[in-house]
C-alpha cells in the first residue's frame, strides 16, 4: 500500500514541476544564459550575451529552449577556463602514469 501512495505521490510532484519548467523555461533559458556569460572575458560578454539571447528567442518549444541553452555552455565553461590560465598538464604523460613534477 505504501509503494501506491508513494508512487501516487512522485507522480503528482513530478507533474507539478514539469508543468511549472514548461510554462518559465523562457525564463530558465534567459537566467542560464546570463550565468553563463558572467564567465566570459569583459570585452565579450555584453555582445555575445546579447546574441545567445536573440537566437534563444527565436527557438520554439519550452524543452528546446532550455537545451540550447545549456548548450552554449560548451562556449562559455573553456573561455572561462582560459581565463583562469590555469597549468596545462600533458594528459598522454597522465594517462601513461608517468610523473609529470619530480617528486619531493
């Protein structure tokens, strides 16, 4: 009897949030694309934020949305990596186990 309600319960919940995803994912898909152009470099973000909001607009379907969204992510998570100027390790020598630093 449990199991029922429980399952009664899950599908309730998860029906009241897909709904509520549906009807702001306009909204959801702006919000990420703001946060994600917060992590570009200064001289680019106010254009290409400008741009990823354009081509959002234009994308039917509230799922889609929300996906291309999440998409420009594959632009915006290295150029933010890059500005970190974060070391660069050699993965062949990594994956061979070869120490990359002397050890101490």
């Amino acid at each position: 009897m449990n199991a029922t309600i429980w399952f009664f319960f899950s599908a309730i919940c998860g029906g009241l949030v897909f709904r509520l995803v549906y009807e702001r994912a306009e909204e959801i898909a702006f919000w990420l694309i703001r946060q994600q152009c917060k992590l570009l470099p200064d001289h680019e973000r106010d254009e290409t934020e400008a741009e990823w909001l354009s081509v959002i607009s234009e994308v039917n379907g509230g799922a889609w949305k929300i996906l291309n969204a999440f998409g420009f992510s594959s632009v915006s998570l290295p150029a933010y990596a890059r500005s970190l100027d974060l070391e660069r390790l050699p993965t062949d020598m990594n994956r061979l186990g070869i120490p990359i630093r002397p050890r101490d």
